[in-house]
C-alpha cells in the first residue's frame, strides 16, 4: 500500500500564488532538506502520521473542493509524492504543487501546476537552487521569489532576465518576506522598473498570522 508521511490536511482560502483567496485543500506533506531562514512551517520538518494515497483522497473528497495544493515541508522530499499528484489529478482536481526548487520536478505529472520557488541569497538556501529544473518548467507553471532585501531584489531582476522566466511560464511572483521588508517598497520597486511580474502578500498571514490549519 503506498503512504505519505502527512502533517495536515485541511480547507482553507489560498494564501498565494495564481488562485489565491479561492477555497482550497491542503495537504501538507511531512519534510524538509532546506532550513530557510524565513521558514513558517517548521512544525512540519518532523512528525505527521502515515496515510495510503486512499485515506488522502477520501478526505480530500469529504471537503468537496475544486483546487488542492500539494504542499510541505518539501513534498518533491518523499517519492510517493508523484503518485499522490497524479492520484489527485485523476480525481478530477485541479492540482497545484509548492516546492522549493531544490528537487528534480522532471517527473511530476504534466497536468500539476508547479509553483517552483527560487530561493534568493538572503534566503541562506541559495546554493540548493536546482537549476536544472527551469527547462522542465510549463507555461501553466509559476516561479515565486521571497524578497528579504533591497539585494535579493537585485538578484531577482537578474534571474528574471538570465532565465527568461516571463516567458517561461505564466505568472512569476514577487513576495515580501514577512517582517522582514515593507511590502510598499516592494511594490514600489517593481513598478519603477516595470517588472513583468505578479506582487503578492501572504493572504492567510494577514488573516490568521502564522496558525496551522491555514
């Protein structure tokens, strides 16, 4: 029987990304390689409980949901993963997958939307960055960057270009990290050099801060 190691699963608004604030179910697998110096799901690195790919889709199912976003921790971390995205996508869902860009997403199901983090210098992850991944991005992909910095930002605009990532895939999203630079600023700098890119903040941070099961 094939099982994950499962921190959480539950319904909520999605914080981020291209579908954020549509109702949502998380399933947020157990695990992490990366120590990110922002790190808010730290609880998730150990623990969790075994489940069979069965026992997730029956309570995906009991929610009723549209949009399931895979999640962790660093899901790509546990092979099974693979089969659960394409369990989900079978079921009919519409399959969103949060990573950390430090593991080969060459075999995950075509019709997941990856959102592919690039972890910036400040992120203290930088060198996990597997670079290898880009030329397996989509056009239905998304590459996030978290911006601590006025020099992560500068760094940014650099990969932007290097790696042609607007015209890569579909949304690239610039995130402030949290507490750590004001949004407005951000914002600010992106509009003054015109960045082809999407500015996001963390929706369920503002709503419920930091809390597990949002």
């Amino acid at each position: 029987m094939t099982q994950l190691r499962i921190t959480e699963i539950f319904y909520s608004l999605q914080g981020e990304a291209r579908t954020i604030g549509l109702p949502t179910v998380f399933v947020r697998l157990t695990g992490c390689p990366l120590r990110c110096q922002y790190c808010d799901t730290a609880y998730a690195f150990s623990g969790g409980e075994m489940r069979s790919i069965d026992q997730i889709l029956a309570e995906v199912a009991s929610y009723q949901p549209r949009y399931i976003t895979v999640t962790g921790g660093e899901p790509l971390a546990q092979p099974n993963c693979q089969q659960l995205l394409t369990a989900l996508c079978d079921a009919g869902y519409q399959v969103s997958l949060e990573t950390s860009g430090a593991l080969d997403i060459a075999g995950v199901d075509p019709r997941v939307s990856v959102v592919m983090d690039l972890k910036t210098p400040d992120s203290g992850e930088s060198h996990r960055n597997l670079m290898a991944n880009i030329p397996h991005l989509k056009p239905d992909d998304q590459i996030k960057f978290v911006i601590c910095s006025r020099q992560d930002y500068q760094w940014a605009r650099l990969k932007l270009d290097e790696l042609q990532l607007a015209e890569r895939v579909g949304d690239v999203l610039f995130s402030p990290s949290f507490n750590q630079i004001r949004p407005s600023e951000l914002a600010d700098w992106i509009v003054e050099d015109r960045l082809p890119v999407r500015f996001q903040l963390q929706l369920h941070k503002l709503l419920w801060a930091d809390e597990p099961g949002h």
